[in-house]
DNA sequence: CTGTATCCATGGCGATACTG
DNA sequence: CAGTATCGCCATGGATACAG
C-alpha cells in the first residue's frame, strides 16, 4: 500500500482509512454489538461500518464472536495496545483541533455519549432522578433530552418519559457540548448564563458533578 | 467531516487522509526542505506531497517559511506534539503490524533511512571508510550500495563513488531490512548466514554496531 | 530546486433499500 | 438485531509533464 517497511506506515496502512480510528474508539469505550457501534458512529453506513469491522478483523485487531443474530466484536490485545494511541489523539484533538463547526454538534452523540460514563455513584442511590435538557439553538425535533439514572442504570431518552423532573437544564447544544468536553467549566458557564440549572439548591449545586465530563477531558487534567 | 465532537474524531479529520502521518515522520526526523521530504515518501506524487503541506500548514501542524525558491516546512508546536503519536504507531506497528511483503522493501528507502541515523561517533575519526553493500534478490540496478562516512558525515551512493572498501556486506535486501528493523538480531543473521560481513577481524565484529539500528527499533527497547 | 497543472481512472463511500 | 445489496457520484490520488 504505501510501499515502505517503516512500521510507522504498516500501522497507518491498517488505520488510517476514514472511520477506522473512530471504530476503534467505540470498542475502546466498551461496545461490542453491531448497532451499538453504529450509534457512536451514525455518520456511517451500515456497510462501510461492516467493511471495516472485517478490515480490523483481517488486521488482526478485532476477533469476531459468535455469528448471525448474536454477533459481537471484540478488541483483540493489538487492539487493546491502541488505547493509548487513541487517547493520545484525543488529548492533541483537544489541544490542536478543538474548534467545532456546527456540523460537529449532534445531540445524539452527546447524550449517548453522557449516558454512557454518568458517574452513578455520585447520583442518589434509592430513588430515581430525572433530568431534562432544553436546548434553544436546534430544531425542537432534538431540542428535548431526558436523562434518567435509576438504580445504577442510566437512561437517555429524546421523548418525555413521563417521570416527574428533578431538575432541569436550560442551554444550547454548543454550549452543553464546550461543557461536556470541558472546553468550557462548568461555573463559568453558569455565570455568563449559556447554561442555566434549575432545581433545588442541593441538587443544583451538585448537579454538574452529576453529570461529569467526557473522558477526554479527564485525560487532559492527567496530563 | 465526521460530524463528531469528540477530539479524536477532530484529530483523525487532520491527520487520517493517505500519507499524511508519512509526511509528519518525516519532519519529526529532520527534514525540512520538498524535495528532501519527497527522498522519505517516494511513492508519493509532488502534487499530493504540496497538497498535503497546504492541508497541514492550515490545520496548523506545519509552518512554511521562505518562498520560491527557498521554501522550507518546519513543525508547528502542535506538530511537534505529534512525536509521542507516531512513535507510539511505530510501535504498534512493530509489534502487531511486522509482516512485510516484498512490495515494502525499497532499497532507496532503507539506505536514506540509514543514513540519516548513522551513528557516526562509531566509525573511525581521521579518516574515510566505506562500506558496500550487495544484494543477492532485488535487480542488479539497484544491488549495489556504497555507505561512506567522513568528517562525521555520512553519504549514500547508487553507484561506485570509487574508493577504496573497507568492508563487504553480502546479503538481500530482506534479510538486511529485517536487521535494520530489528526483527532479526545481527548476531543470528550472520550466524545464518544470511548476511555475511567481509572485512579484517576487528571492523567485521564492529560493523554491527556502527551501522545501527532503525529510530523506531531503539524505541522498542526503551519500551 | 520547488513546486503547479492537467488528466484520468479508480474505487471509496454516502444513500437507500432490503433480507435472514 | 445484524447485516447485504445496489447504485452512482465525486473526490482522491496516481502519473506525467511542465514552469518559475
């Protein structure tokens, strides 16, 4: 392919087709199944996702278990050792190619992405919280989220599920976004007002605790 | 391009198109100039090659200095933040991405690759000495190379630059990247026999070590 | 030496639909 | 749920020639 013994272009050769790295992320993150995978990437088609998914499985990096209607994927050690590749480019992505074009937002990724690393330890035990996001700077299609942590599970939802709210966040898709990805912090985002709490005191104040950072940005407060 | 917020995704859209991680090695090892840019990425057209510079100089990786004539590339501090990033594919590749058919080995590539890193503190002081290689499985236009180091400089010739040689080196080209690699130790590949060393006693044992080793086998050993 | 210009073929990939 | 099938465009990038 590139036609040079350098290991540097024997890794690229494998990884650096469109999508494969952002693939890999996802296992990374811990999924396994198919549309799982494709919620973390739903940019991209079905096929191309299955394409791939055989790439890294020639490459020797994925190992494919079970077959038909119970198929899932799985990182084989090659694959483990990209971690902190992976993290590495997110940490330089941060630093070096952090502006984010309104394509870059998209509500389904952010909550699907807060779902999956809620801190629940931090959130009440015994009974279940309800959050709902309100966001005024997208089509009111995908203006309303709910987040729900219940038992040590968390839900996200893009339809009222009817709970009673505990607390609501009143904000715009960028805004929640530069939080999430601790671009920007959470009380200066409180004081200029792009994100506004509302709920009781106690919980207010807990709140952006609750509801954490991207990964990513943990990585960078380690570095 | 991907539609994600997530660095690595931001990172991948800078860094994922064909060659381009190619190009920043390069730069991590020195070179600065096109055409000396071109002398590591052969297989790469001249306009691909100033494409990718223009993508990179907007993505902030790279800063052109000079113009015309004079033209020289030089890492930004976000490219120079790559270094750990394709170190780390190095090794990755080294570990999980070895196999190499005959279309990676290029003698061209292998002899500028040794060049470059020759530790030359290892060869005789006051004078010159050259060494020649010949290689057994590739055509006779490109069998014969001549490594020539003085003053603390080193050259590589494709043709007889008419000195005296002060040693042989008879093997392939295979055999010889696999030791430049590291995939094979010195000590077995002569034991093998697969590259023979012709020279008095003492700069036969010391041809190994003064020819060395490629950049990314010394980051395996540090691993 | 340092690129640009041009051309063309390939196939990557996005979109959509559909199937076991 | 877990993919395949199909289609068609357009952009990528390989090759070559040439220009300042």
């Amino acid at each position: 392919m590139y036609g040079q013994f350098c290991p540097v272009s024997k890794a690229m050769e494998v990884l650096d087709e469109r999508w494969t790295m952002l693939v890999v992320r996802e296992m990374l993150l811990g999924s396994t199944r198919f549309n799982e995978l494709r919620r973390g990437v739903p940019r991209m088609s079905p096929a191309l996702l299955s394409k791939r998914l055989a790439s890294l499985e020639r490459a020797g990096v994925v190992r494919r278990e079970g077959a038909g209607v119970r198929t899932s994927y799985h990182l084989t050690q090659a694959g483990e050792e990209l971690g902190p590749i992976v993290d590495a480019l997110g940490v330089w992505g941060m630093r070096w190619a952090s502006e984010l074009g309104d394509q870059d937002l998209d509500p389904h990724l952010l909550f699907w992405d807060m779902r999956r690393t809620t801190p629940v330890e931090k959130w009440p035990r015994e009974r279940r919280t309800t959050v709902a996001f309100e966001l005024d700077d997208v089509p009111p299609k995908v203006a309303r989220w709910w987040l729900v942590v219940s038992g040590g599970e968390t839900d996200v939802c893009d339809f009222d599920p009817g709970f009673e709210v505990d607390a609501r966040v009143l904000t715009g898709l960028r805004p929640l976004t530069h939080v999430w990805r601790s671009d920007w912090s959470w009380p200066s985002a409180l004081r200029k007002g792009v994100v506004r709490i509302e709920a009781p005191t106690e919980l207010r104040r807990a709140l952006p605790d609750m509801i954490g950072h991207s990964n990513v940005a943990e990585l960078m407060q380690n570095a």
